[in-house]
C-alpha cells in the first residue's frame, strides 16, 4: 500500500537553480529525503499555459529548455525519467470529472526538471505534467486543488513549481541582491495567510494592494501555489521548508503541506 503523500509548493526561480549547489538546492534535497519515495510526480508547472486543463501523456515526456541566454553547462542538463504511461491513466481516470484531458503539445519544462533534478537525481521516477487553464479565475485553480487531494492516496507526489513573487522586469541581475520591500511585504502577508489557513487571502491575493502589482504583475507563476493550498487537508501540517530571496524580486519560499 502506498503511503499517504504530502503536496509540495516549489518556488523555481532562475534555471540556473538547476546547476548550482546552494542552501535553496540543499533545501530541495532535504525535503525530497524527508518524505516517502513516491509512486510518481505530477507537476503542475508555472510555464505551461494554456485553454484547459491537460495532462503530459507521453511515458517519457521530452525535456523543454524553455529559455534562453544561458550558459550552455546548463542546456547540458539531461532528465528524462520514464514509465509515466500508466500513472497519465490514473491522474486522467481521477481527474475525468474536471475535464482534464490528455496532450502530447508540451513536455516536461524547467518547473519540473529544474527542481526534480536536485530532489530525485536517479530520475527513477515517471514525471507527469499539468497545464494551467489561463481562461479560468483563482477560484478554479484553487479548486482543481481540491480535486488532487486523492492523488496523495495513491503515492503520488503533487508538486506546484512557480514562485509566489516573480517579477521580471523588476529583477536584479545579482542572485543575492537585496529584496525589495515589496517583495518581504508580499511573500510575508502570502505566509500569514498561510499560517492562519486563510486561503480566502491567498484566492483574493489582489486585495494585497500595491505589493500584490508588483509582486503578481502575471498570475502564471502565482496559481500553482493555489493547487498545493487546495490540497491541504484538516490536520495537515504546513511547514516553510525555505524562505529565500532571489534577485530582488523574486520569492523562492516553498512549502510543504501534509
């Protein structure tokens, strides 16, 4: 029987993440060696967008290198874990009432393999990809959440890869350049409301006021956070397994649930 998962809340960040050997990497490989092995991980990834809810199907999704610019040490990064196919039939199977269907459009991106790499090196175990519905308000993400409770019964690991403060334009070229205080002021109210369970705060982030502009200036990296929140069940416990900052305006904070 397989044992009961928690869900994880990963803030990503730069891709080059993925290369280094730091205390947000070691945070990841902690957590990964604090749990039970899991059965398979399903991603519910900052950087697939799209019009409905899809799953990956493919038993070996094809690795992304959704960026670009970087040193090529870092397009050098090989993960490619296998045996997904009959894990596709059973997110499908569960997830058949919220009208999540399965496509072969996309892959495993740097949401998933960026930090899969530092948790599960051996990539012994299937990786399976989910979309955001772009067309679909906080509510619904929140709720999707919701519906991938069941997955934790069944050994597999839901992991929602963004970041809850991921502003661009705003970055500073320097990892650790000091945060601005937007920043501090968003990733702290998103982890009181954490902390109180108040998750009609996280839904309603936008009533954050200004830091919420700055901090949510696109949702695509903001609603996983909503899936791992919908997700927490009564009596779960919630840790903040790392709280950094990177590049001024970036929140690298994750979170365990359960």
């Amino acid at each position: 029987m397989s044992s009961k998962m928690p869900a994880l809340f990963i803030g990503h960040g730069n891709p080059m993440n993925a290369i280094m050997d730091n205390s947000y990497t070691a945070a990841l490989k902690k957590v990964a060696n604090s749990i039970p092995i899991p059965e398979a991980i399903l991603v519910v990834s900052a950087h697939w967008m799209a019009q409905g809810t899809h799953i990956t199907c493919a038993d070996r999704p094809r690795q992304i290198y959704d960026f670009y610019g970087f040193p090529d040490e870092l397009y050098q990064v090989k993960y490619s874990p296998s045996g997904a196919a009959g894990f596709v039939a059973l997110i499908e199977e569960e997830l058949r009432d919220a009208g999540v269907t399965c496509s072969d459009k996309w892959g495993m991106d740097h949401a998933a393999w960026a930090v899969l790499v530092h948790m599960y090196p051996k990539a012994d175990i299937p990786v399976v990809e989910m979309s955001l519905d772009m067309g679909k308000d906080e509510e619904y993400h929140y709720n999707m959440g919701k519906k991938l409770r069941g997955l934790r019964d069944k050994g597999i690991l839901v992991i929602g890869s963004g970041n809850i403060v991921h502003n661009l334009w705003k970055m500073n070229r320097e990892m650790d350049a000091p945060p601005f205080a937007w920043t501090i002021d968003f990733d702290s109210y998103i982890a009181k409301a954490l902390e109180n369970n108040d998750h009609r705060a996280l839904i309603d982030y936008k009533n954050a006021g200004d830091s919420a502009k700055l901090a949510v200036p696109t949702r695509d990296h903001y609603l996983p956070l909503l899936y791992i929140a919908g997700m927490q069940e009564e009596g779960d416990r919630l840790e903040f397994i790392y709280t950094g900052l990177q590049h001024s305006s970036m929140s690298m904070r994750c979170i365990r649930i359960g």
